[in-house]
C-alpha cells in the first residue's frame, strides 16, 4: 500500500511497538535534514516486506520526485511493515520491489478500500480478522484529517463484555451498527483472543494520519504521537512486546497553519479517527476459513 501525495509532504513519525519493522524513519525526526517526504509505504511480509519500498523509490525516480542531488533525485519513502508471514499459506510468499512499483502505478485518489485486502490481507486481530480501516473528519476551521489503520494487533479492539468494538466510541452518530453480538458470539471472541495469543514479534498495528494544514516536522511529530492515544483507545493491549507498532502523519500543508488553539484541536481529533479507522478495520475484515470476522460474528456467522 502507497500514499504517494503529489509533491511530496511534510512527515513525522512516532513508534511505540516493541518489535518494529520499519524503514527510513529517522529521516523523520525534527532534526535531521529532510523536509518532506515523497511516499509512504505499508506492506506485508514482515521484514522482508520492506523491499516494495524500493519499488516504490524506482517509480518515483522515474517521475523526477525526490531529494534533489548533484545529478540526480533520491525519493525519500519511509517504510513499516507488519507480520503475515504464512497466513495466505506459503511464508516465501511476500512482497517484493515489483509488489511496490505495482502498488505506486495503481495508487489513485478514490476511497480506500477497507478491509481483508492489500497490507491488511493478511492481518488478524485479538483473534479475528483484521485489516485496512479509515476514518477522517473535518473540523471547524475548514482543515481535514484522516486516518489510514493496518490492523494486525496482538490485543483486541472488542470489549469482551459486551462485544462492543472498542474504536466505536469515538464514533460518529450512527457510524457504526447499535447492535452487538449475541451473548454466545461474545464469548466465541473471547475464546479467539485466548486461543491465538501471538508470539512476540508477530503483530503490528500502522497507522498514517494525514492533513491538509501546514505544518512543521515537529508538529507532524506531534501528530503521530495523538494517533497512539488512538490506537491506546481502540485496542487492548497495545504497544506491546508482541508488536510493531508505528504512526506516520503527513502534512500537504494545502491549507494554513493552525494557530494554537486549532492545532490543539487537530491533535484531539487525529486520535479520534484513528480510533474510528480500528473500528472500520474490524468491520470491513472477511472472514477466513481458519478464522472469523467480528462482521460475521455479529450476523450469526461461525
């Protein structure tokens, strides 16, 4: 998966996994030289997964995007993966550079689909299916943000007692469905969650919140961190030895920059929609043979 806005972007990142997979982040920090950023990239396949970024790198020097040098350009295109290895059937099967050009020269500015499908095709979560979720708002001051999850979690976003997904309390009204699982489902997720405890390194949840407000590194710094308190609202346990997790935010800066009290705002509302986008993640995941959505649990399904 590529988010590739034209131009480029102003980015931070914030991770808090404890066995991350992650590439060209410290590019990212306030400090270092780079300003913007030409892509992001999300993938499967674990570690080995890092290597569609550089397919993604080959098209952007294609298209004359990148850091300028003597010569040449060089496309900054930060990377994180998650763990799926094994999960289609075959762990030699990942992506690669090719995975990564093809997924640039497929990149559009559409919706996102959601679900069991791209980065998230693999992914499960506490138990269920996981997956690709969004979720965006737009505030008071005309500025959008929105949140793109890879949800492949060691903890649950469903509260066991009551079934109730945990993101959906950030929830806009009537965004996500009243009704809960019956009490027979609820107590088939919390036998998932307890039969297939991931073992450590082998879960990741990454989350890219995005805006249209100018800002500094700093502030998209900033930005990623609020994500977390997403994340920390929407699934339980998170941030753990078992995964990698890792927040990204950019920046187009199309839009002013906030003043205070906006930005103050900003922040507030990026952990919402990431919580949001969990819920989504959750909703729009298929089930597999091997293991259930919670959409399937809550229609009666196996």
């Amino acid at each position: 998966m590529v988010l590739a806005p034209p131009g480029g972007a102003v980015a931070g990142v914030d991770v808090r996994g404890a066995a991350p997979g992650t590439r060209e982040t410290d590019l990212l920090a306030p400090t270092a030289t780079v300003q913007r950023v030409h892509a992001i990239t999300l993938s499967g396949g674990s570690a080995f997964g890092l290597d569609a970024a550089s397919g993604v790198m080959a098209r952007l020097e294609r298209d004359g995007e990148g850091f300028p040098v003597p010569g040449a350009v060089v496309p900054i295109v930060p990377a994180a993966v998650v763990f799926d290895l094994g999960r289609g059937g075959d762990p030699a099967v990942r992506p690669t550079a090719a995975t990564g050009a093809a997924a640039y020269d497929a990149a559009h500015d559409g919706p996102v689909p959601q679900g069991s499908v791209g980065a998230g095709t693999g992914a499960v979560s506490g138990g269920l299916r996981g997956g690709i979720g969004t979720a965006s708002a737009v505030l008071g001051t005309g500025a959008t943000v929105a949140a793109l999850v890879v949800l492949n979690s060691a903890g649950s976003g469903v509260d066991p007692r009551t079934g109730e997904l945990l993101g959906a309390r950030s929830g806009l009204p009537g965004e996500f469905p009243a009704d809960l699982p019956a009490p027979a489902a609820r107590a088939r997720i919390a036998e998932l969650y307890a039969a297939h405890a991931p073992s450590p390194g082998t879960a990741t949840t990454l989350v890219v919140v995005a805006t249209d407000a100018t800002l500094d590194k700093a502030g998209c710094t900033r930005l990623a961190t609020t994500a977390h308190d997403g994340l920390a609202r929407a699934i339980h346990p998170v941030h753990t030895i078992r995964d990698g997790d890792c927040a990204f935010a950019l920046a187009t800066g199309t839009g002013p920059a906030p003043d205070p009290d906006a930005t103050y705002l900003l922040q507030a509302v990026a952990a919402d929609v990431t919580a949001r986008a969990v819920a989504h993640a959750l909703l729009a995941a298929d089930a597999a043979p091997d293991r259930p959505s919670y959409g399937s649990l809550l229609t009666g399904g196996p």
